[in-house]
C-alpha cells in the first residue's frame, strides 16, 4: 500500500463539526476539505454510519478520504444518531429517521460554501445499504453512489436469514451492534453532556435480536431498506463493488441485471473489505477507481470509466482448501454487460453419488435412486463464517471435514477445464419425514489427491420452497421439487478435478438447525445442477487496475496484543461440541486524541449429541475508552437457546464508569418459532 503524501491538493481536516436536523438534533462529522474549497466550491463525498468516526473507523476514514480530499472532493464524515458523537438513540437499522436524517445531511452539505451543490456517497456494508436506499428517495442533491459489500434484498440476502433459514450471524451482528450502541460519546466533543447521552443510549438502544426474531418471514420491515422491491426508483449512477469471500456478493449481479441508470460491478476475492485493503489478495488501486467514478458523475469529466466492462470479476483458479489465505490465485476478466450471452447453463444429472456430464451417457451400470440423508450435526463445524472479515480463519477448511455426514456426488474428472459465472441453481425432487425441514447444499472442487476446496453453497428453508411471505409446511414423505440457488461464483475447475456436489440437511452454525431432526429422501432422478458455463471469448482482454494507494494514516499506537482465533472442541464425556470464535483486538492508542481504546468478543455455538434442540449459541463483548482519569467500560452478553417451538433470548448489559457500575439490565425473552 503506497500511503500518498503528495497529491495535488492540500488537505484541511476539521475534527468535529455539528449538522443540525430538522427536530434539533445535531449529528457530529469530520471533514476533509481541498484548499481553497471555501473560494471555489468543490463535490462532495458522504460517509454515513454508525461506527463512531473519532474512534472506531478513524484510521480507515483517514485513508479513504484524505486521499479523495487531495484530489479536490469535500469529504464529510458523518455518525448516525444515537452513534459516535451524535445526539440520540440508535434503536435499529435503517429507520425512516436514519434515512430522513441522511436527506437533510445531503441538504446541509451541498449548502456549504465549500460545496458546489453535487454530493455522492460512499459506504462499505451499513454504508452500502443506505447508499442504495437514499439513492432509491432521489434526492436532488445526490448525484451517484459507491455500494460495497452491500444488499439490494433485506431478507433473502443480508446477515440475518439465508434462503428462508436463520443464520448464526444473526446473532453476532445483533450482539456487535449491542456492543456498539452501549459506548457513550466523546466527553472532548460533547462536554458534561456525555453521561446523559450515554444513559439514554443504554436504556434505549433495545436488544435488537429480538426484533429481528420476531419477524422470521418476508414482511414489510424487510421490504422497507430493499431496494430490489422498485430498482426504477433509483435514478443516480450506481457502482457495486464486494468480493468472493463476502457475504455480498450476489447483489453486484442483481443491482447490474434490475437496474438501468449507468453502473458498473466489481467482484474481486477479498472478504468484506475495501478493495485496496482487500484479503485475500490480490488488493487493487481501489481509490483511484472511485477518483475516476466521482470526476465522471460529480464533476462531468468525459473520462473513460464507463468504457470499462460492466462487470470486472476475479475468475479464481483452482486452489488447495485453506482457511486464511493471502492470495487467491486466479485472473481478472470482463463482461461488456451483464446479464452476459456468453454465459450458459450446463445440466448435471444426479445418479447414487454421481454427477453426470451432458456429454456423457448414462452409464449402464448407474440407475436412478431413493437415497436417504440424516446429518450429524457436526456438518459446518468447518464452514466458515457467512460473512469472512479476513480477521481470523473464517474461510472454509477441507471439506473431507464435512462430507462425511452428507450425501455426495461426483463428476468424473475433468478432461478439460470448465469455466463457471454466476450462480449455480440446484434442482432437487425430494421427500421429508418432518413438516419442518432445511437442506444445505454445496458445490466443491475435488483435488487430485483428495482435499476438496468448497466453492459454493445455498441453503433453502424447505416450507420456503414457494415463498418466503407465506411459507407451508410439508406433508410428510410426500414429494416435492425445489430449486436452490447457490451463492455466484467465477471460477476456473482444471483439467484432472471433480465437481463434487454435497446435500446435508443441517449447516451449523451458520444456520439455526429445524425444531426436530429430520431425514430427507432424495430422488434422484428428479435432480440435476445447472453451472452457469461460460463460453471463453478468444482473445478475453483482462481489466488492468493501478497498485493500491490510501492517504496518509492516522497514527494509532497498539499498547496490548491482539488475538483472533477460531476453536472446535468435542467434549467427548458429554458429547457437546463447540465452535469457540475469539476475536480480541487488544487496546490500541489513537495519538492524537490520547484515547485508549481496548476490544475483545467471544463467540461460541455449540450442540449435544444429535439433540437439534441443544443448539446453544452465546457472545460475550467487553469494550473500554480511557483517556487520563476517564475511563468507561460496558459488557454485553447474549445467549440465544431454542426449544421446538421457541427461541430463548437472555441478555445482560453492564455499564462501568471507573470501577463503579452506573446501568445494569437483564433480558429474558421467548420468541415464537414459525415454520423455522
């Protein structure tokens, strides 16, 4: 990462400014102005989001929009209500006040004399979100956006519900966010004040995670924030950038496919990171993409951005399973548009553990069958996280781990590669034993010598299976058909590799496992796997990107070690099995505010035996600021339990100022299951 220090423009940062609402309430920014801005008005650039910009995100926000600012954009940094230094209460995600208050924020920064009255914005995940849903309110003021790592689809493909199916993020991002909202602002920026915004966030910031149970079926609070529900009510030109390893990125393809203002997509490897911070590798000059897009929409510069593919992806090559890499080999290419003609799919038919190639025959030998699965619920102790954030080993390992308690199907091996773009779609035709049933399905590649690298997967809630407002229940071992969509990938399988093509009927924990355990019966005669192959143009040009550069760095001093780990342990006594996540950052010094910072967060899922009603899972976060004899400490813990028919809530938040405790509160809350 080249760190620039010589851009054309000067930078002036103000640390705190104040953007006064419409009902009174003041929302705190930092800003990064070109010299001169004030004489000659510039474009502007919004980051809005809760992460407290004094503290949480301060090195990266000094990256990002000291360099934008060098090359002549007004950069404005803002908090959310209720986060940060911002006056208020956060109580959830993407509220009509959220958005209301990012209209008015639009409005005050192109009123600025440093402004020119054109404003885009950028964001990565919350960031992405609102970018897209204040795109979809059309404000005048907003003339483009950059989503990363972000959804257009609140409910089938966000952190909370995949496919119908619960997900263990669910829980860990209800907890992160709880650990969040429990830290007060910045005495330095808002006085004596501080200890009774505090005080009113602890005590109304809620526990989310029982919101977002309570509504376990495509409704109206998942709609609202989705801009997939009207793509036509987006009007501004759109790029979508996010990566293999996140959680994301089927949205870059269905923003390029609903839309029809100018946009463009990027899909590179990385996990949910900007792209020139990106792992895994390789990084790319990410800000000098963003710079070109900003001169084209914001200033009107007749560039050549839009010369670019429509769609840049990172075809990845084959590699050898691995949890953490630094580097995914593979190469970029591009797609002029997307939906893309030279993208077609190819049918694999599924015998008893075989996956037939079109161009092969039936082998005499190979019949249609009725082929049972009951899986231990050790299947996804080694999947990874939904969501990698490349701060611990959270990409699935070799999936002999997991194969084991699924059933398998494999191609013969390939006598030529196979390239593969977008999202695979799986047909099954099968019966349950239970009214209430999940299936998981995988695609992977298998290795000449054995290890199998998981490419792909989706999962499908099976009352689901028509729709995810209204689901129905099966009837028991009667058959039915269901498609599931897997998530997009690009990919490269080599001459001498299988297909493998893994079915298990559980995914813990990144899904909450049924009420009861369930046996599926797969008829195979009935299912195949449509690749989306694609047709190689000769030549395929590659899309070429500059090295990666930033702005200068704010300078941060680590003062305890950080840790990040991921554990499996099998208690073999009792039969309880444990993913332990840690993730503690240690405590690190921002210099020039003196202020300590210190982070640590556990997190483990567990299960007993094949009791699916034993799913256990519990995050507990600590979380300090010290500055001189100021010092505030909150903890937060959350377990999240079931019985068949209900989800167990308990929760405790602890807030300390010093050693004495200034707010303590419990939850214990039981939220109806319905067909989940």
């Amino acid at each position: 990462m080249r760190h620039r220090s010589d851009l054309a423009n000067r930078v002036r940062e103000i640390d705190h400014v104040l953007i006064t609402m419409p009902d009174g309430a003041r929302l705190a920014a930092r800003l990064w102005l070109p010299e001169g801005a004030e004489s000659a008005p510039v474009p502007a650039i919004l980051e809005y989001i809760p992460y407290r910009q004094r503290d949480s995100t301060a090195g990266r926000d000094s990256l990002n929009h000291r360099y934008f600012a060098g090359f002549g954009y007004a950069c404005v940094r803002v908090d959310l209500r209720g986060s940060g230094d911002s006056d208020g209460v956060l109580a959830d995600e993407y509220l009509e006040q959220e958005l209301a208050d990012g209209e008015a924020v639009l409005r005050w920064i192109a009123a600025q004399p440093w402004c020119d009255g054109a404003v885009g914005m950028i964001g990565i995940s919350w960031g992405g979100f609102n970018g897209l849903q204040l795109a979809a309110r059309q404000p005048p003021e907003l003339k483009a956006i950059i989503t990363l790592c972000s959804t257009d689809d609140r409910y089938a493909d966000d952190v909370h519900y995949m496919g119908g199916c619960l997900l263990g993020d669910n829980l860990s991002w209800a907890s992160t966010m709880f650990a969040y909202n429990s830290l007060p602002p910045d005495p330095e920026c808002v006085g004596e004040r501080w200890r009774d915004m505090w005080l009113e966030r602890l005590s109304g910031s809620g526990l989310w995670l029982d919101t977002w149970l309570r509504h376990q079926h495509r409704d109206d609070y998942w709609k609202h924030g989705s801009v997939c529900e009207d793509y036509s009510a987006i009007r501004c030109p759109v790029m979508a950038v996010s990566g293999w390893a996140d959680g994301y990125s089927n949205a870059v393809f269905r923003l390029l496919e609903g839309l029809t203002v100018p946009r463009l997509g990027l899909v590179g490897p990385w996990s949910h990171m900007y792209p020139h911070l990106g792992v895994p590798g390789p990084a790319i000059g990410f800000l000098q993409e963003a710079v070109r897009w900003w001169d084209r929409w914001l200033r009107g510069e007749d560039n050549d951005v839009m010369e670019e593919p429509m769609l840049r992806i990172w075809k990845q090559d084959t590699v050898s399973p691995f949890t953490a890499y630094d580097h995914r080999p593979g190469r970029w290419v591009g797609e002029p548009h997307w939906p893309s003609e030279r993208v077609g799919p190819r049918r694999y038919r599924l015998a008893p553990y075989t996956l037939v190639d079109p161009d092969e025959d039936m082998p005499q030998t190979v019949h249609a069958a009725d082929l049972a699965i009951s899986s231990p619920l050790s299947v996804g102790l080694f999947a990874g996280k939904w969501c990698s954030y490349a701060g611990a080993p959270d990409l699935p390992g070799d999936q002999r781990e997991e194969d084991g308690g699924a059933l398998v199907f494999d191609s013969s091996p390939l006598e030529t590669e196979v390239e593969v773009l977008g999202m695979p779609l799986v047909e099954l035709e099968l019966s349950s034993d239970r009214p209430v049933a999940m299936v998981a399905v995988r695609l992977s590649e298998v290795l000449p010598h054995g290890a199998v690298t998981r490419l792909t997967y989706g999962l499908l809630n099976l009352t689901h299976r028509n729709s995810h407002e209204r689901p129905e229940l099966l009837e028991p071992n009667r058959r039915c058909r269901v498609t599931v969509p897997l998530n997009a990938l690009a990919q490269r399988f080599a001459p001498g590799t299988r297909l493998r093509l893994a079915i298990s009927t559980s995914y813990w924990p990144i899904a909450w496992l049924p009420p009861e355990s369930v046996t599926l019966t797969l008829h195979t005669e009935g299912c195949s796997l449509l690749l989306p192959v694609r047709d190689v143009p000769e030549p395929d040009p590659a899309p070429t990107f500059e090295p990666p550069e930033a702005g200068e760095p704010r300078r941060e001093t680590q003062l305890a070690p950080m840790r990040q780990d991921w554990l499996v342990k099998r208690y073999l006594d009792s039969d309880v099995s444990t993913l332990e996540v840690i993730q503690d950052k240690g405590t690190r010094r921002i210099d020039d505010i003196g202020l300590e910072v210190t982070t640590k967060a556990v997190e483990s899922y567990s299960y007993q035996a094949e009791d699916v009603t034993s799913a256990r899972g519990e995050t507990e976060w600590r979380r300090r600021l010290r500055r001189g004899d100021w010092c505030i400490e909150t903890r937060t813990r959350t377990v999240l339990t079931c019985t068949r028919s209900h989800f167990l809530i308990e929760a405790e938040l602890d807030a300390f100022e010093g050693e004495r405790r200034v707010f303590s509160r419990n939850w214990h809350l039981r939220v109806p299951r319905t067909f989940v």
